[in-house]
C-alpha cells in the first residue's frame, strides 16, 4: 500500500510539475503575442501619421491646380479651391502635433492662411508649395524617428520580457524541485522513523534482541516455512543457570548486565541469514535455525555452552561454577512431519528441563542423550 501511494504522489508530483511549466509557457507565449498586437497597433498608430501627409499631398494637388488655373484663365475662379485647400489645411493642422511640430506647422499656418486671398500673387502659391513640400518631408523623418526609437524600446522592452520570463521559468523550476526535495526528504525520514518503530515494536528494550511478539509471528509459520522449502529447522530454548540467585546476590542492575551481555553473546553468533534470536522472558532465550543440519546444531549449541562460560562473569552463589552458565533445550523440525508449533514449544521446553536435570550447562536435543 505505502510503495503505491509513494508512486501515486510521485505521478501527481510529475504532473504538477508538467502543468505548472506549460503554463508558464503558455503565459509567456500569450504574452509575447499580445506584445506582438500591441506593437502592430503602435504601428498602426505611426502609419496613421500618413494620413495627414496624404492631406499635404492633396495641398499640394490644389495649389498646383490653382497655379494651372491662374496661368490659364485671366479670371480664374479661386474661391473653390480657396475652400477646398482650407478644409484640407484645416484637417491638417487640426491633427495630433508633437510639440517640436506643432512650432514648424503654427509658423507655415499663418502663411498658409494668409495666401488664401484675391491679393495674392502666383509666386506666392509656389512658395506655398515649396513649404507643404518642407511640411512633407518633416512628416517624414518625424515618422521615421519617432518608430525608430518605439522599435529600440519595444526590442529592448520585448527582451527584458523575455528574460524575465527565463528567469521565472528557472525560480518556479527551483521551487518545484525544492518541493519535491522536500518531500522526498520527508518520505525518507518517515520511512526511517516506520522503520525504526517497526524495529522497536519487535525488538526487546534492554536486549535489543526480537521481542516475545515477534518470536510468535516467526515461531507460528515455522512449520510452513520449513515445509515450503524442504527444510530441516531447529527451535532452542536457552535458559540462565540461577539467574534469580544471581540477582539476590548482585542486584538487579547487574543482573541486567549479565542479560545484556548473554545477549549480545548469542546475537553475535547466531548472525547468519534464516537465524533469528529472541528474549522469551526473563532469562529465557530463543532461536530459531532454519535449514540446519543435525550435526551442525550440535556444533552451535555445545559451542554456546562455551562462549557464556567464557565470558567470565562471577556467579559466587551457582551450584554449578563459579561463572554465569547457560542450560539448552533443543528440538528439530522435520520438513512436512506436520507437528504443531505448541507441540515443538513442548518438546524443546522438555529437553531444556532435561538439561536442567542433568547438571545445567549443557543442552539436550529432543529425543537424544545429554552430551
């Protein structure tokens, strides 16, 4: 169940992380295209300055006609081109106007209006000309300029934009991968922490050896191990030599030391793969061998017997010796013969009893003699 949530939480990471940078993306080229609109509207805007250059165009046009018309006629008739070049002057002059080029327009204003008279000579209209002309070029480089540097500013504005949006991009990814590092050092301190409770709630406290709890679990699926496999499997019971005389005389602190160090005795030898070591109880232990040979175990238990004698730990009130000794029991488990766990508890317990009976400090294989 955790290994599938794990990968549940790390597919919705995956795609969280994917949702967040595509619409990073997808806000970046959103905005990138609305630049892009904005700046064809600007350019609408500064080609909309034509609009009053082709009304000087059309200046010019009447001015030429009215020039055509007084070389023509003798009386020519210039009260409808007089109406006509105000209209277009008039458009022309109204428009929108920086104010560098509303100082050049207001002076040719003045001439412009003024030449609209009876009293006005031909030269006078070409120099009128000549300035609509001066109007059109000034138009032009006003024009030109002013999209010249809306063009630098819009690249310069279209790239801070855009590096911007990098570094957004590379922020949002660094704060995604810290999430994700954050959760993950989470889930590896949960699993450390589930692994050290599991630990704790089948090991015993002082002993550090598995715990009554957890010899149940294994002891009860002995047999079906043992059977799975073809097996042979060994269930020992190790008992203290006058363990409680040893507490009367010592203390109970001491006698916590001599547990600890019977302990740690029995842990370092059984340390093989399939080999488990418990404490039952009081000074009571348990192992159970799997795949053990018959010979093999005799070896192990007679070599137990010596490894506790020699830890030298004085035992004055013993009736046995003068060191802490251990008592054996033993009993093994024939693939598919079928006995029940309470039945092997039995048996290794009668062979620790045996072994009791017989002088302590040995051990005793069920259905064999005392060694």
């Amino acid at each position: 169940m955790k290994k599938e949530f794990y990968k549940s939480l790390s597919f919705k990471l995956g795609v969280l992380t994917v949702i967040i940078l595509l619409s990073l993306f997808t806000s970046a080229f959103m905005f990138n295209s609305q630049i892009d609109k904005l700046k064809k509207r600007i350019d609408y805007i500064y080609f909309g300055n034509y609009i009053p250059v082709l009304k000087l165009h059309t200046l010019d046009d009447l001015f030429s006609d009215l020039i055509v018309c007084m070389k023509t006629h003798k009386k020519c008739n210039r009260t409808p081109y007089f109406k006509n070049i105000k209209k277009e002057w008039d458009y022309y002059n109204n428009s929108y106007k920086a104010d560098e080029e509303r100082k050049v327009v207001d002076k040719i204003n003045k001439d412009i209006l003024s030449s609209l008279t009876f009293k006005t000579k031909l030269s006078t209209y070409n120099l009128m000309i000549e300035k609509i002309n001066f109007l059109k070029e000034h138009e032009k480089k006003v024009a030109y300029k002013k999209r010249r540097e809306f063009l630098e500013e819009y690249t310069s504005m279209k790239d801070y934009l855009f590096y911007n949006m990098i570094i957004l991009v590379f922020i949002s990814f660094l704060f995604i991968a810290f999430i994700i590092y954050s959760i993950i050092k989470k889930d590896n301190q949960l699993k450390i922490l589930t692994k050290k409770y599991k630990l704790e709630s089948i090991t015993d406290g002082m002993t550090k050896l598995y715990n009554r709890k957890y010899f149940d679990k294994i002891f009860d699926n002995m047999p079906f191990i043992s059977n799975a496999n073809n097996w042979k499997s060994a269930f020992v019971i190790l008992d203290i030599d006058f363990f409680k005389q040893y507490n009367d005389t010592y203390g109970h602190d001491m006698g916590d030391l001599t547990l600890k160090s019977v302990a740690s005795t029995l842990k370092n030898y059984f340390n093989r793969e399939y080999e488990y070591v418990f404490r039952l109880g009081g000074e009571e232990f348990g192992v159970i061998l799997f795949d053990i040979d018959e010979d093999i175990l005799k070896d192990c238990l007679a070599d137990v017997n010596k490894n506790i004698e020699s830890l030298n730990i004085e035992h004055k009130n013993s009736k046995i010796s003068n060191v802490v000794t251990i008592s054996i029991g033993a009993v093994i488990y024939e693939a598919n013969s079928y006995i029940s766990c309470n039945k092997l508890y039995k048996m290794a317990d009668e062979s620790l009893y045996r072994s009791k009976e017989n002088g302590r400090n040995q051990y005793r294989i069920y259905n064999e003699e005392v060694k």
